[in-house]
C-alpha cells in the first residue's frame, strides 16, 4: 500500500500548490517548444521537487507530442508517477554519487527513448556528488543528446559547483505557508475519509515546517494511531509536542513574574514525559506569536488551538512587554544552544524560565534596563496615592522643616528619574518616549558618576576598545543637554578614541538614565579615574609595573643586530 503522500502527489500542473512562478514558465515552455536540456530544482524538503520533475516528464512524453495539459491517465503517465517508465529513469545521488555511477550514466544517455519522445533523468540530493563526479558529469550535461533532459533535484544549492548551474535553468521552490500546508492536509483527508478538527490541521501543519511530505506523513501516523477520527489530543500524543496547556502557563508565569508556576510547569512537563527541547521550541514559538499579536493588534486564525487559546493569547500579548518577549526568547534560544552541546535539557528550561521570571536575579544589561523601566513605573503609579491623593504637594517643598523627611519618598526611588516635577505627567508614557521626554538639564553628575562603570559595560559590549577609551574618562560637568568627560594629561589616544564613539556613550546612558546627553571630550587634570592610571605612567614606572603584576621580563636590543 503506497503511502498518503505518493498517493496523493499532483498529478496535473493545475494539483500543484504554492509553486505557481514554476508552474507557469514550464508551461510556457512546453507549449513554445523551448523546453531546456537541464534544470535545477532547489528548494527544503517536501516542496514538491520530484513530484514537479515528474509532471514535467509527462508532459514530454504525452500522447500525440509535448503538451501542458496532459491526460494523467494515460498509460504512459500512470507508468511515470509509479516509477515504472523506462524512459524516465530516478538516480539516488546519495548512494550513486561516484565517477562510476557517472560514467554508466553517460554511457545510457545515448540510448533512445523506449516509448515517449524524450528520456528525462531525476537525479535527487545532487548536491551529494563527489568533486570527481561532477567533473566527469559536466561535459554530458553542457552537451547532452538532442532527446535527453536533465532534472537535479537539492536541498542545499550551494554545494553545487557553479559550472553546474550555470548550464542549468533553475528553479528555486518556496516553503508553502501555513495556509496552503492546511489546505492539502484537509483536501486529503476529505478524499482518504479522515476527520479531524481544524485545530489538529493547524497543528499539523505548524509542525511540518513547510513540508507537505512531512504533514501528510504525521497524518497517515494518526490514521494508524487512533482510525480515520483524529481527535487533538492524538496530535498532542503522536508528535509528542508540549501541551498548550503547559505553554500557555509558563507564558503567564513570565507574564505574573512568578517563578514558582514555571517550576510547577517544568515539574508536569516531566511528568507527561514529552521532550524538553520541543517545548522550548514549542513555547519560543508560543512567544513569537505574542510578539505578532502585539504588532498586528490582532490574533491570526493559524495560531489559535482554540477559541479559549485566542482569548488567553490575546490577554497575554497584552500584559507582556516587547521587551520581556524578546528577553525570554533570547534565553530560550541559548538554552536550545546548550542543550544541544550536551547540558541537561531540564536544567537549562528551568534557567531560562527563572531568568525570564525573575529579571532582578540577572545582572546583564538588558535586566538592569527591565528593573529601571519597572522602577519608573511604580514611580508614575504612586502620584495618586491614597494618603496623598493631591499630587501637587510633590512639586513644592514642605514648610515645616520637622516634616520634610516624610514627604520625601524612599532615597533608592528617585535616582533614575532626576525631574520629579514631570512624574505626574507621565503615568501613561510608554518606556521608548520617556527617554525623549526626560528633561537632561536635571541631570544628577553624583548618580551618573555612580553608574559610570554601567555606562562603560554598555560601551565595552559593543565596541571592546571604545569600552576601554570611555573607561580612561570620568564625568567631571553635566548641563544644558551637555556631559563633559575629563581625560587625565598623557592620554590623548583614549580622548580620541573616545570622542570617535560618541553615539555608542550617548546611546548608554540614554538607556540608563533616560536622557539625551551631548557628549565633550576634554584633557583635564582635576579628575584621573582609576581606569586611566596606567596611561599617566612614566615608561620606567610602567615597566616597573608590568614586572611586579605580570611577572614581564625585559629584553633588550642586540646593538649588533643579531
């Protein structure tokens, strides 16, 4: 019995889905009589390649002479689509890929057709040819005889010499969408009598990957799994795929910031007994998802599972940022990275999920950015306090000396935000426009000098040298939208340095702070930060130095020359 997918491959032109630009220069030139000697089918697994090879040999060979619109039950036809034609003849390159192979083939391309008009060779996986091979196939096929063509079939193009494509006309496939791969698993199953919910197709063909080989294949595994009713919970079974259950609850721990529900999730994950790198395959997908609904303002019908799946989608893509999606999909991606080089799979999900829960427990950059943008937050929440309803008080100090310390909020809460005045106005403000926003002749020189070392991590993370030279300044004057960095005397190579990176600088304290700054580099002698002491050494104290910490030996020059 053949099996779903050779069943059920196109048997016209017209059956073919997602490869119309293909489709319609091979008609063209069939009908125009400029049928190439060689062609170069590129294109990911289950796209169609072969099954296109063969249509085009049908066409080739149909009764009465080439022609577009071939009868696909004729009998030379049937014999193409089931491998019995002898004028169309399919070559594993994978396992007939040596000069040997090469030069048998050669020898039969001189026979003549047995029954068609043209004799069509299939050569699959061609990039599997050795160096050898290829050398000995170039000849025949820049010159082939009058009555052969040549169809290559690959997956990887660029393992294929250039003198081999540039003697092929070549057609690159397109991974169909979710909607075409769903579309032929449904055609499918109303032809073969399988029924299955709309959620299972979708599912199945998100799975594929863009092979309908691959989604036909799963199909035919259910069929034999559970009989011609698919229920969602035997696609959840047979692929061994996370729950979306269990997805959708590690999405809201991220979203609640609650680390003890992720645990809980690994914890049943490991129970079900499914694969911990499918579900952070599974669940970073889940996360793309929310990033697009967030971009497109709405929930597209091939990511829903159910209508309940759409609502919480929905109100997930609402409570998490952009920020905290890109964040996690970063550390999911990494522990994908690791899992693959050996670590432990639950160790590195439960990682992942710990750091996307608990960004306070992170010390990079990106976290310390969350915290900030939280802090500013919680800042703008509290101006409608209940025992402080009226904002107004904030803006102007207290008469009474003895309670001012009250009316002062906590000494941790301001320091990110150098204005209060504009707290009040910016409660509804989202992260991006507050940097613009923020006033930078407030700034506080005391907490940018505290941050320095940040500033100089952020600068070091994009350009190691840049990092360097900004490390050998320290801000000495800030006002009027300007920061003034003093460089000690000797060091006028880190000044330059410094001065070519600006943007980088700006750019670091703007995520930081929230605020614009100009940037001025000066020579001064009234701050020499720890990081440029080194520079204002004398040679000899220098050399000194480097003996005593690096253990360094000096060497002197041969006056002779040798």
């Amino acid at each position: 019995m053949l099996s779903l997918y050779r069943r059920h491959r196109p048997r016209t032109f017209a059956d073919v889905v997602g490869q119309e630009h293909i489709v319609r220069t091979l008609r063209n030139a069939i009908e125009l009589g400029k049928v190439h000697h060689a062609y170069l089918f590129v294109g990911s697994r289950g796209t169609g390649k072969t099954s296109m090879a063969k249509l085009l040999a049908c066409a080739l060979n149909a009764a009465g002479g080439p022609s577009a619109a071939f009868d696909p039950e004729a009998p030379g036809c049937r014999a193409i689509m089931t491998g019995t034609s002898l004028d169309v003849v399919e070559m594993d390159a994978a396992s007939h890929n040596s000069v040997d192979d090469i030069r048998e083939l050669r020898e039969n391309v001189a026979l003549a057709p047995m029954g068609g008009g043209r004799r069509v060779y299939i050569l699959d996986e061609a990039h599997m040819l050795t160096t050898q091979a290829w050398n000995a196939f170039l000849k025949t096929l820049e010159e082939p005889p009058g009555h052969v063509v040549f169809v290559l079939a690959t997956t990887e193009a660029h393992k294929v010499p250039d003198t081999i494509i540039d003697r092929c006309h070549r057609f690159d496939f397109h991974r169909p969408s979710l909607e075409q791969v769903a579309g032929v698993v449904n055609r499918v199953a109303d032809q073969e009598g399988i029924v299955l919910p709309e959620a299972a197709v979708n599912l199945l063909a998100r799975h594929a990957n863009g092979s309908f080989r691959d989604a036909l294949g799963t199909l035919e595994q259910l069929v034999t799994y559970g009989g011609t009713t698919v229920e969602l919970d035997d696609v959840l079974e047979v692929l061994g795929v996370a729950d979306a259950e269990l997805v959708l609850e590690a999405a809201e721990a991220i979203a609640n910031h609650d680390p003890r529900t992720a645990l809980l999730a690994v914890e049943r994950l490991a129970e079900s007994g499914r694969d911990y790198s499918q579900f952070m395959k599974d669940f970073a997908a889940h996360l793309r998802h929310l990033f697009v609904v967030q971009t497109l303002g709405e929930v597209p019908g091939s990511f829903a599972v159910t209508s309940e799946h759409t609502d919480r989608l929905a109100s997930q893509a609402e409570r998490i940022s952009q920020g905290e999606l890109l964040r996690a999909v970063d550390l999911l991606a990494e522990g994908i990275g690791r899992v693959k080089d050996g670590a432990e799979p639950r160790i590195q999900l439960e990682l992942a999920l710990l750091k996307a829960t608990q960004p306070q427990a992170e010390l990079s950059l990106q976290a310390l950015m969350f915290r900030i943008e939280e802090l500013e937050k919680r800042l703008a929440g509290a101006a409608p306090a209940p025992d402080r309803p009226d904002p107004q008080p904030e803006r102007a100090p207290d008469p009474e000396p003895g309670t001012a310390p009250q009316a002062q909020p906590p000494p941790a809460a301001p320091e990110p935000r150098a204005a209060p005045p504009a707290q009040p106005q910016r409660a509804a403000a989202a992260p991006a426009p507050v940097a613009e926003e923020r006033p930078a002749e407030g700034i506080d020189l005391d907490r940018l000098v505290q941050l320095w070392p940040a500033v100089v991590d952020a600068v070091r993370e994009q350009n190691g040298l840049a990092g360097a030279s900004v490390a050998a300044g320290t801000p000495v004057a800030a006002g009027g939208g300007r920061l003034v960095l003093a460089f000690p005397q000797g060091t006028e190579f880190a000044k330059k340095k410094a001065e070519a990176n600006r943007e980088l600088v700006a750019t670091a304290i703007r995520g930081l702070l929230g605020v614009a700054l100009t940037i001025d580099c000066e020579l001064r002698t009234d701050a020499v930060p720890e990081a440029a002491e080194v520079a204002s050494l004398s040679p000899d104290e220098l050399t000194e130095r480097l003996k005593s910490e690096l253990g360094a030996t000096e060497v002197f020059d041969d006056e002779e020359g040798e």
